[in-house]
C-alpha cells in the first residue's frame, strides 16, 4: 500500500512521519521528496528517511536521470516510489510550490 502526504515544511514532514510510524511504517518505507536536491537531501539525513536509489529504479534508469530536468527526475523516482505517472506528475507540480511530499510503501 502506498500513501502520499504533502507537506509545507520539515517540521510538518517530521509530524507526517512520526504518524505513518505509528501505522506501521518504518523509516525505510518512507520517502520524502523536495525540488531543490540539497534540501531534499537534508531533510532525508535528518529525519533518517529513504532516498530512492540506483538499487530501487535499476541502474539504465538510474543512469537516465543524470541527464534529464529535475522534474522529470523527481516524477520517475516518485514512480519508482509507488506514485502512477498521473499521481507522479501532480505531485512534482506540488513540489514546483515548494512543498514536501512524504511517499510511504510497503
């Protein structure tokens, strides 16, 4: 089962987070998305969340991202995450607002 949040800060990520442990998610389960690398990186660190890796998307689509628009990045690694194309494309455009989208999958 997959659950997409969508979140205006780290804070409120944090709260998300903290209520799909609750429901029997671990950390490893849990994605957390932002549009500027860096501060989807740290809020990853922080919060001891996943990043979807070579390992989870196979190493040609891996390799594919390296040469695609952020976007286009951030969809097939919110695919990869459990989101359909429709579901991918909506929430980039969340992202594109600055928000945080927190992706949980079992």
């Amino acid at each position: 089962m997959t659950i997409k949040k969508t979140v205006e800060n780290a804070l409120q990520a944090k709260t998300a987070i903290e209520e799909l442990v609750t429901q029997g998610y671990t950390t490893d389960d849990i994605y957390v998305f932002a549009h500027d690398k860096k501060r989807g990186n740290h809020i990853n660190d922080a919060l001891d969340t996943e990043t979807v890796s070579m390992k989870d998307q196979g190493f040609l689509t891996s390799m594919k991202n390296m040469f695609i628009s952020r976007g286009d990045e951030l969809r097939s690694k919110m695919e990869t995450a459990g989101l359909s194309k429709e579901e991918a494309a909506a929430a980039e455009e969340e992202l594109d607002q600055g928000k945080l989208i927190i992706i949980a999958k079992k």
